[in-house]
C-alpha cells in the first residue's frame, strides 16, 4: 500500500522550508498520497472502517519509528481535526490511529501527549509575547508562500490556518514544557497545518523536533534518510 518505505517530505511542503530551501520543520511520510493508499485514507476518515484502521495504524507506526530512529523520552503530539470534521465523523483519524497503536502495544500509551486544541485567533501581541524564535515565527507567515488549500486563496489559508491551535491546560494534558515533541498528523500538502501546531506546542514551552506524517501529498524529489534525531538543531533550538 505505498507504505513499505517511510520517506522525508518536508521539502514537497513549501510552509516548513526556509526561502534560502533549509529545512524549519523536519517531516517523516509513511508514504505518498496516492493511488490505494489515497483511497484507503479516504475510506477511514469517511467511514471509520476497522479493517482500514488497523493496517494504516501500523503504516503510521513504521513512520513513528523511522522518524524517531534511537532518540529517546519523546512524545507524541497528534494534530487535532478541525471542530466540523469531529462532528462530521465522531472521530478524529489521528488520535485514533495512536490508541490504536498504544493498544497493540506498538507504542507505549504515555508517549502520547494530547496537548494540542483548536481554538481562537491570535492577535499580533499576543503572539510576539510568546517568546518564538525568529525562525518559528517564521512559520505562519511562511503560510502565505504555500499557495491556497482546496478552494482557498493564498490569503484566505493564511487567515483560516494562523492562530488557530492552542495548549490545552495541564490540568486537562501532560506538560510539555522542556519535552522533545514529534507531532503528528495524517495528511501533509503545504505544511501550513504542521506550521501552525509546532508554533503552539513551542509557544508553550515543548521542544519540537520533527513532524510524522501517514501520507504526503508529493512525492519527494531524492530519496532522503527518514529519522529526524538533531533536529532541534534544525528548528533554531
């Protein structure tokens, strides 16, 4: 299913790289957004289909592991769907895959950090009072170059995607402050999401290191090594 080898693809995502094409936001693929895999993902965010579940799970999984090669006290940091998509399908297909995982044993079910929430836009204090790096602030504005979503002008994604998550408090999450955090989200196309929760979890205090990914929308350009240990280094850290 596409899916045997995980591959580096943040740089087929234009909002994760730097204009002089060095890399902000390290991703990790489980494999290209196409043909049965495209398909297969359709099918489970559509209909929740168990079979489905199950086996994109451990594709999503063998990304996990490729992503976070020998680094340890790690944790993962799912990106949540949007409110009208929660409604829609009474699940989210990220957080999902990860209990699926943390079930089976894969993965152990404290290395899973659910931390990140929607909410409310930001204002221009409030985000300068966060104390990002010139690099991770970088990032939303980097939104504007990525071209527009489906339906959406350029401007019309900046507005919809920047601002839009927040920390959940630490009575309702695990603190992440000081912690090495992979976030982790189903389908990656410009990277503008992927921006935007890394400008949250390190506007509360968490380190992040990289981004997995189940499916890419393109396919990358070389073959390029797929863990992300030292990428703090590559996030200006």
């Amino acid at each position: 299913m596409l899916t045997r080898t995980p591959f580096r693809a943040e740089g087929q995502a234009p909002a994760l790289m730097d204009v002089n094409g060095s890399v902000i936001l390290p991703v990790v693929a489980a494999g290209v957004y196409r043909e049965e895999l495209a398909q297969a993902v359709l099918s489970f965010k559509k209909h929740g289909q168990g079979q489905l579940e199950s086996v994109l799970s451990k594709a999503l999984g063998r990304a996990i592991k490729a992503a976070a090669g020998t680094m340890a006290g790690f944790c993962l940091v799912p990106v949540p769907t949007t409110n009208s998509a929660f409604r829609r399908r009474g699940f989210s297909p990220v957080h999902l895959m990860l209990r699926n995982l943390a079930g089976s044993g894969t993965l152990d079910a404290g290395s899973v950090a659910n931390a990140l929430r929607k909410g409310g836009i930001l204002t221009q204090g409030a985000r300068a009072a966060g104390g990002l790096s010139e690099r991770l602030q970088s990032l939303v504005p980097a939104h504007a170059m990525a071209g527009g979503q489906k339906g959406l002008g350029r401007g019309a994604r900046v507005r919809r995607v920047r601002g839009s998550m927040r920390v959940r408090r630490p009575l309702l999450a695990p603190d992440i402050t000081g912690r090495r955090c992979i976030l982790v989200d189903d389908v990656l196309t410009t990277g503008a999401t992927l921006a935007e929760a890394a400008r949250a979890v390190h506007q509360a205090g968490g380190v992040v290191v990289g981004a997995v990914v189940l499916a890419a929308t393109r396919p990358p350009d070389v073959a390029d090594p797929p863990s992300i240990p030292g990428a703090r280094a590559a996030m200006g850290g």
